[in-house]
C-alpha cells in the first residue's frame, strides 16, 4: 500500500466542489508535484491533507493511518507557505526551534537540532537574525528548516517559489530537491510553474478544475499529454483542430493535433512550404511563427549560430516529426 | 530620501516651523502664564513663581481629580483590551466577512453626538436594575464604547500587516494549540498596534469632559469636571493644571513610543 493514499476526497465551499471524488497515490520518499492553473484546488487539497481545511468525506492514510480526524497538530506533516509565515517576534533560531518548544524538546537538544536544521540550509550564522532582516529567500529558507526540524512524516511545500525572484527561485529548488533526496522525506509541492513541476518531481499530478486529469513523470506529461488541456498547460505544443490539421497533412484527420514546436524543422527546401512571419530569441532557443498552408505554427529551433537565423518573411519548408504527432479528445 | 535644495528647502522648512510656532505658541503662554505671579496689563509677566504648581499638586481634591481620571481611564481600557482583543481574532481568523459589519458598529459611538447618548444612558441607567448613574461603572462603560472605534482600527491595520492565517496555520502544524499560536505568535506582533491604540485612547480619554460631566459630574470628580468646576478660581492656577495635564500625557506618549521601538 502507497505510503500517502487520498481515497474519495471531496470538499466543497459554499455549495460549489472544490473537487469531487479525488483520488491519489504517493510512495515513500516520492516528490511528488501538484501542478495546474490557479483556482484548480491544489492548495486545497494540500490544505486538507495537512488538517488546516476540513474535508467534507474520504479518508487520507499516511502510512496506514486515516488523517482525517487528527487536527493538524498530531498529523506530523511539515509545510512551507508561500508567504513564509515566519513569527516576526522570534529570532531565526527560535522559529527553528518553535516546533521542539511545543514538544517540549528541552535546551541543548533542542539548540543542537535547530543548528543542525539551520545548517541544512545553509543559514548557520544567522540564528540570531530576525526575519525581518533577511532576503526573500534566505527566509524561506528558515522556513523550510523549521518544517524539517520536527522531522515530519510528510512535507507539504505550498508555492514556496513563488514569492521569489527567477535566480534564487532557481537555487532555491534545486535545494530543496537535494534536502529532500538526503533525507529521503516524502514531499508534494504544490505549484503553477510548469518548469518547475517538470524539473523537480518524480511524478506530477496535473490538476485541473477539482480534478487530477494526468499522472505520470515528467516525460510523460510533456510527450504524451493525455487531452487539450494538458496540451495546453504543459510545453507550447500547436494546437490545431480538425479542419486546420487535415489542410496542412493534405489527409483527412478526425481529431485535435498538437505538436510539439522542437518537433518541427525548418529547411530551406522540401514539400511543406512556409513563410517566416516573426520570430524571438528566447535564449539558447529561437521561436519563429511560420505560416504554411493558411496554419500558423510555432516552431522552436536550437540557437547554434547566427548564420542559421531565418529572417522574417523568408520562405522556408517546414518537416514535421511524424511520430511527434498526437490527436488529442 | 530625495535631497532637498535651496529656495525649495527653505520654503519647505518655512512652512514647517510656522506650524510648529502655530501649535505651540498657545501651549507656550499658557506655561508663562502658570508660572507668573501676574500678568495682566503688562506686556511680560511681572514676576515668575512655582506657588500654582505647589498649591495645584498639594490640593487633595486635585489629586483626588487625577486619581479617578485614572482608575476610569485605565478600567476602561483593561475592559476594551480583554473584549476586543478576542473579538479581533475570532472576526479575522474566523468570520472575515464580519469585518465589513464591524467597521461600521464602531462608528456608532462617534455617529451619535455625546450630549445626545448621555440623555439616553441617564434613561436607561438612572434608575432600575442597571442603575449605575453617579458611579464610575458607568464611565467606565461608556468610555469603553469611545475606545472601541481606536482600538478596533488600529489592531485591525496591524493584523492586516502580520499575515494572521498562515502565521496561525504554521504554528499549529508546528504542534501548537490555538491557544498557544495565539498567545506565542499572534500577540506579541500586534504589540505595536495595541500600544497605539491605548494611547490614543487613553489620551482622549483622559481630556474626555462631557460624559464625565453628564453622567457622574461632582459624585466622581474625575480631572476634566474637576477643571470646568474651578473655573472660576485663579486663572494662573487653571493655568498650572492645563500644563500639568498636557505634561503628563507627553510623558506617557515618550514611555510608550519608547517601549515600541524595534528590537534589531
């Protein structure tokens, strides 16, 4: 049996499902990432399975046992907000060692796990600091050391990336991929980053509107999208319906197509026959907009030199992947 | 800071000072004046003595004055900080939509006029069950409802500030019970906001005379009655209490801003 299981979930506000019937496996020491658009019910799932939302019906067993009734308290799940949520009045050091307090944890003890905490974090020598006077980062950072000090069965981590600026948001994860992996600690992250989610987890759970419409790791979820909105959310795939689609195959196809814009090259000869219509530098990667048969396509090339750049307006030929291929419901 | 220079400075520095003489200047002739022997048709006052402060500050009847002034003040602010200091947490924590509701009960008592709301309170407190009227009970009550509005606002801006929810959230999975994140976490971020709330209650409190007036009058002396009943008596003496009264809220706003420094 999975380590975390959420069976029959449901949770309502008002009248309105937040989500129905969710359903969900986490194995042991698994990262596992909830993704999707705001509003989708990731944070509220999240918040329910740490006690802080009741649950209207279902069960969620860690480890065998059903979390619903206990309150948050004696749940033993760790988490990080995004906002931080560090105590303002206490010193980084007692925010630490706020979770030990409450289980009366005495002095040296409690003093040598705070530091030793703080030091998986790389924020030793600034137990004495207030929250106040850290960086964005550094304080989250606190934050995470104190949902670990406790050492929690479960560790919850709630957008903490996304109050942050891009490159400490960079460091940041990749840090607590590696906190993570050292300790062994089952995580579900919470985010709407679609980069993050494919970089950081083992598995992602793709949520939208109160329900987890794919699963699967990260290759999956970016190859093999599951319907239009997992199409949609995840990478930059063209979308084409029926009638577009069958125009530039030259056959007839029933269903959506999405394609993958890598999937696709351009040449400056063959069948398919495009015109550049602009085009942006996104870094190691250019992104043109080709216009062929009436369908406007992106396509993304590796920037190797400037040699290769496809000024805009030239015609170009387009070969596309067939494998890349997919019809989507 | 934006560096100021020149005519701008100068205008601006101008225009700073002059409201400053402005404020003071009133405050400035009333300590001359408790500290003059006379000063009547001269320009200057004839001659300087301490007699008002020392006649002021050995009358039993002042002292007395002062002291209610102070237990009223004080029984009214312990009654708002035990009330509405719960009443804030339950509303923001667990009824945020009350809020809009309360912001508008606690203009009730700045909506009606003073006079008006002590002629109803003499109704229904002068006699009865509930007779309180020419008792400090009822001051204490009353002035409770003038604090509120204070109070109410300024811990709210502070709760708005400190992110209640999540701190609460955090100190609860942390293993803490609701009485403890409110008593380790919540409490000591609004100290700021409480500390500007009792001040600025207690000092229009403490010059509070209407109600005063109405509602106890002499049965209760407290400082302001006590100042409209000796209006009549020497001007340098009234004079000598004005300042002494404005002396002692100064001194009370420097502790108070002094305890609310930032730790760093």
């Amino acid at each position: 049996m999975s380590f975390v299981s959420v069976q029959k979930l449901q949770k309502s506000y008002a009248g309105s499902a937040v989500f129905n019937d969710i359903d969900c496996q986490v194995e042991r020491g698994e990262f596992v990432t909830l993704l999707g658009p705001s509003g989708c019910g990731k944070s509220t799932l999240l918040r329910c399975i740490a006690g802080l939302t009741p649950v209207d019906s279902g069960r969620i067993l860690l480890d065998g046992q059903d979390l619903v009734p206990l309150s948050p308290q004696k749940r033993g799940i760790g988490m990080v907000f995004q906002s931080y949520a560090l105590f303002p009045n206490m010193t980084v050091e007692q925010n630490v060692a706020f979770g030990l307090r409450m289980q009366k944890v005495k002095g040296e003890e409690s003093q040598a796990r705070a530091r030793e905490a703080l030091q998986l974090v790389e924020l030793q020598d600034f137990a004495t600091r207030y929250p106040h006077q850290l960086s964005g980062g550094q304080c989250q950072r606190v934050a995470l050391a104190r949902s670990l000090v406790t050492r929690p069965r479960l560790l919850l981590l709630d957008e903490p990336l996304s109050a942050l600026d891009a490159r400490i948001r960079k460091h940041l994860r990749e840090q607590i991929r590696e906190i993570q992996r050292e300790l062994g600690l089952t995580t579900l992250f919470v985010t709407h980053d679609q980069e993050e989610a494919l970089t950081l987890s083992d598995r992602i759970f793709l949520m939208n509107q109160g329900r987890i419409v794919q699963s699967g790791d990260a290759e999956t979820l970016y190859t093999a999208p599951v319907d239009l909105f997992a199409a949609g959310f995840i990478g930059n795939y063209n979308l084409l319906d029926a009638d577009s689609a069958s125009r530039l195959l030259q056959r007839p196809v029933s269903a959506r197509l999405a394609i993958r814009p890598e999937s696709i090259t351009l040449r400056l000869d063959g069948e398919l026959e495009g015109q550049v219509r602009s085009h942006s530098l996104l870094g190691n990667v250019i992104r043109y907009r080709v216009e062929a048969r009436g369908v406007e396509l992106v396509v993304d090339v590796l920037n190797r030199s400037s040699a290769d750049l496809h000024p805009d307006g030239q015609r170009v030929s387009l070969s596309i992947d067939p494998t890349a291929l997919r019809e989507v419901a | 800071m934006r560096a100021e220079t020149g005519s701008g400075s100068l205008y601006h520095r101008l225009v700073v000072y002059t409201l400053f003489v402005l404020l003071l200047l009133p405050l400035a002739g009333t300590l001359l004046y408790s500290v003059s022997t006379s000063w009547s048709a001269s320009l200057l006052p004839s001659g300087l003595t301490l007699k008002w402060y020392l006649a002021l500050w050995t009358d039993a009847r002042f002292l007395a004055a002062f002291g209610q002034s102070l237990l009223v003040c004080f029984g009214a602010l312990l009654l708002s900080v035990v009330l509405i200091l719960p009443l804030l947490f339950v509303v923001h924590y667990h009824f945020p939509r009350l809020d809009a509701l309360m912001n508008v009960l606690i203009l009730l008592p700045f909506a009606v006029p003073p006079v008006v709301s002590s002629v109803g309170l003499l109704q229904l407190y002068g006699s009865g069950p509930m007779a309180m009227v020419g008792t400090p009970w009822i001051l204490i009550g009353c002035y409770f409802t003038i604090a509120l509005p204070f109070m109410y606002r300024a811990i709210t801006n502070n709760l708005q500030a400190i992110n209640l929810r999540d701190l609460m959230d955090a100190a609860q999975l942390l293993g803490a019970n609701t009485w403890q994140a409110a008593f380790l976490v919540v409490l000591p971020n609004l100290r700021k906001g409480l500390l500007v709330a009792l001040l600025l209650s207690f000092s229009f409190l403490f010059g509070e005379f209407v109600f005063a007036n109405l509602l106890v009058g002499t049965r209760y002396e407290t400082l302001q009655v006590y100042l409209n009943n000796m209006r009549n008596s020497s001007g340098h003496f009234n004079s000598a209490l004005v300042i002494s009264y404005f002396f002692f809220v100064l001194v009370l706003t420097w502790v108070a801003n002094r305890l609310n420094k930032d730790k760093s």
